[in-house]
C-alpha cells in the first residue's frame, strides 16, 4: 500500500472516532454523561436503565475498537498484531464491563469516582493509546537490533 494512501486512510478512521465522540449523546443511550459533566458528588444519580445502558456501551466499544483495529492495521500490516489487539480488546472489554457492572448495581456514592473511570475506559479507545506506541516501540527495537 502507498503511503500517501496509508495515511490518508488512517487519518480517516481518526477523525471517525472524533465524530463517534462528537455524535456520542446522538448515537448512545448514556444517562452519565450529564451526571458526570457536573458536581456528581453532590447530585443524585440518574434513573438508569442498566441492560440498555450495558447494550449501548457495548456497542460504542465495539465502534471504538473496530475503527483502533482499522487503525492497528493500517499502520502496521500484520496479521499477527491484528490478532493480539483483538484479543487485547476483547479481554479488556470483559473485564470493564464485569467491574462496571458490579459497580452500577447498587449505584453508591463511593463508587462515583471509580464508575467514572471505568466507563471512560469503555467509552474511549485507550487501548489504542496503549497498543499504538508499544508497537511502534517494538518495531523500533527488532529494527535496532538488526
């Protein structure tokens, strides 16, 4: 692939996670969003309907982690670390959302500050902040040893 096109096609999928951000109160059921916006320890958690809330993250990561894997892909052109990411994703996912869930249900106080950092986690795509540089950082290496 030509790296003009290369580019060009990540930057695309770039900016569609910048638009799944900015879409995110259109596209995603999220009663947290306002929640969290504000003093949310002061305030009265909203009414939250949990399976609908679980469903609509687990659409936004999947949106998330299918354009990171796009991408992982496209910068680096290996089946392999395609593979690993994906496993990555998914194991990362699972764990999230069995401590999201623990912690939605009740919906405690003490628990705001945790839940709010879960949910980011979720809802945005750190793992492509994770998995992006430490695979540039290995490439660097196997290259370097050359």
């Amino acid at each position: 692939m030509k790296k003009i096109t290369k580019w060009l096609l990540i930057s695309f999928l770039v900016v569609a996670l910048f638009l799944v951000r900015y879409f995110e109160s259109d596209l995603f059921y999220d009663p947290l969003l306002d929640f969290f916006k504000g003093d949310f320890q002061q305030n009265k958690p909203p009414e939250i309907d949990n399976v609908k809330l679980v469903l609509s993250y687990m659409c936004r990561f999947l949106l998330n982690t299918l354009i990171s894997l796009g991408i992982i892909f496209l910068a680096f052109q290996k089946r392999s670390i395609l593979i690993f990411s994906a496993l990555f994703f998914g194991a990362l996912y699972l764990i999230l959302i069995a401590v999201f869930v623990y912690l939605i249900n009740p919906l405690e106080k003490e628990n705001y500050f945790l839940l709010y950092y879960v949910r980011r986690f979720i809802i945005h795509p750190v793992g492509l902040l994770v998995l992006l540089p430490s695979f540039y950082y290995q490439q660097m290496q196997k290259k370097e040893a050359i």
